[in-house]
C-alpha cells in the first residue's frame, strides 16, 4: 500500500511540473539575434539553402567531428565486445552442421530485391543533396545502413567485409580531418567549407567543400552503424 502511495505521489508531482512547463510556454514570435544571424547570413556567407547542414557542417565543424569520434569508438567498442563471442559462436556453428541459419522468407527476399535499389539510392541522394534539401551525412549514413541490415535480413548466411569498411570509414576520417585543416589554412577556421568556391545559390556544385563533407560523413556513419550491424547479427 505504502508502495502505491508513493508511485502515485510521484505520477502527481511529474505531472505538476509537466503542467507548468506546459502552461508557461510561449511561441516566439521573433528570431533571437543569434538565430537570425545563422538564418539571414548563414546562406549567403556558406552558399548552402539547407542553413542546418551548412551549420553543423561549418559553424559547428568541431561538434560534428565530436559526433563522428563518439560513432567511432561506439562501432569500436561493439566489435571489440563480440569479438570473442562471435568466434565461439563459429566454432560451434562449424562442429555442429545442424545449426545452420534459417533462410529468410519469401516476402523478405523479395522486399529485398525491390526495396534494396531503392534504399540505397534514396541514402545516396540524402548524402550528396544535404546542402541543398533535408537530410545530409548522418541521415543518409543511418538509410545506407537500412539497407545494409535489410540485406543481411534476406540473406542470413552472407558475411560483410568488415576489414573493408573498416579501411574506407578510417580514410574518409583522414581525408574529413584534412578538409578541416584546409579550412584552417586557407578560410577562416577548422572546417570552414569556404577554401573551394561557393558557385551559384542552389546547384549541385555549390556551397563549397559542403558536399565532399558530407559525402564524407556519410560514408564514415554508414560503414560505422553498418559495422554495429553485421556483430550483433553475428
């Protein structure tokens, strides 16, 4: 009873603080100074339409290498866990010929071969066009990866090469860092995109190194979560 009365006294408290913020909030009516800078001078000083790509690409470079390096040591961390129970699970697959893996079932294989294609174009367009529509590199990274795990679901038996991906997430690292130094050298900072020519507002090859930034981060997200994929599947 006692239990009951405090987990009721509990609900009740919550629910009078959510009522208070709910109840005290306001809709701006304005832009702060801060925000109207990003939004007003964000798309003529970065030539990106997409003023949250530009952002977090170039106002926020050292944030969104943060981001990268936390991906990383998770994609680490995970392989490096299931690592040695991985291997004991082959070993006793490999003695035991009975536990082979159960195929997947018809609407699986087929929403593969229809949807596959699909997918990873769609992610190859979230990736290249971040700078001039939604999405970007980590949203077009995490669809790559959907389809990744799409794959590995209507084929159970097929093995990804992680030392690969490994390679091409490290030198898109590389190559992401020495794009940040370039900015450092020859713009105004790390990761400053301005180093290559803006070109003209709203075509394909704009925005200067926005596109290759995000052609990089979406290459490093989707080998990364495709990595997470492949060892717990395994």
């Amino acid at each position: 009873m006692m239990r009951r009365a405090i987990a009721l006294l509990t609900v009740l408290l919550f629910a009078v603080v959510f009522w208070r913020i709910v109840g005290g909030y306001t809709e701006l009516q304005a832009l702060r100074p801060l925000a109207w800078y990003y939004v007003v001078r964000g798309p003529v000083e970065l030539g990106a339409p997409n003023i949250v790509t530009g952002i977090l690409i170039t106002y926020r470079g050292f944030d969104t290498l943060g981001e990268v390096a936390v991906l990383f040591m998770v994609a680490a961390s995970v392989g490096a866990l299931l690592k040695e129970e991985s291997n004991a699970a082959s070993a006793a697959a490999a003695d035991e010929t009975t536990l082979a893996r159960r195929p997947a079932g018809e609407i699986v294989h087929t929403g593969k071969q229809v949807l596959l294609p699909m997918i990873f174009t769609f992610g190859c367009y979230v990736i290249l066009n971040g700078h001039l529509s939604a999405g970007g590199g980590f949203q077009g990274g995490a669809i790559v990866a959907s389809a990744v795990m799409l794959m590995m679901l209507a084929r159970p038996g097929s093995a990804l090469n992680v030392a690969l991906l490994s390679v091409v997430e490290s030198l898109a690292g590389v190559i992401y860092v020495c794009i940040g130094i370039l900015g450092l050298v020859l713009a105004g900072g790390f990761l400053d995109a301005r180093f290559l020519p803006r070109g003209e507002f709203g075509a394909f090859f704009s925005a200067g190194a926005i596109p290759l930034i995000s052609a990089l981060l979406g290459v490093k997200v989707g080998t990364e979560l495709s990595v997470i994929i492949d060892r717990f599947r395994s």
